[in-house]
C-alpha cells in the first residue's frame, strides 16, 4: 500500500509539474496585436491590454505599424483587417484560428 501512495504522488507531481511548465506557453499563444474597431489593440492572455501606441517588432523580424500594417522581415506587406490578429511570433490568426494551418 506505501508503495502504491509513493508511485500515486509521484504521477500527481509530475503532471502538476508538466501543466506548471506549460501554462506560460499556452499564455503566449494568446500574445498579439489584433485589428479591433479600425484600432490596432494590443492582447495578453487572450484580453486587450491597451491601444498599440507605437510600431511594435515582432520576435521574427516583422512589424506592425500603427495603421494596421504588417511588414514582414523580407518586406511583403500586409494590411491587417478587423479580427485579424498576428501572434508576438510573427503568426497569422484568423479568430481563434492559425492562418495556413
């Protein structure tokens, strides 16, 4: 029975450490600036935070500009539309969806 509670504990600790270790992880894919009533407004955790301010650079190079324009590290440009938002990585979404995944 003791080792029947060791091995339990130590299954629960290990899930619990998982799920900590993930958490900042699932945060950051809520992490943008997304197009929200003609305004580029900045998301962290999934909630606007603030009005982006400034042209902000994105951790691949790219930026958004205040306008709602995204130029990416080898110059194509994108003009974002209502409800599109891009990830702090440089990632596409479309809603709650991944653009070209």
């Amino acid at each position: 029975m003791k080792k029947y509670r060791i091995v339990t504990l130590a299954v629960v600790g290990l899930f619990l450490s998982v799920s900590f270790l993930a958490s900042p992880g699932v945060a950051a894919e809520k992490d943008g600036i997304m197009m929200k009533d003609g305004k580029m407004t900045m998301m962290q955790d999934g909630k606007e935070i603030t009005r982006m301010d400034r042209e902000t650079t994105l951790s691949n190079g790219s930026r958004v500009m205040m306008k709602g324009k995204l130029v990416t590290k080898d110059g194509k440009e994108i003009q974002m539309t209502e409800g599109q938002m891009v990830m702090m990585d440089g990632k596409m979404m479309e809603g709650a969806k991944v653009a070209g995944k």
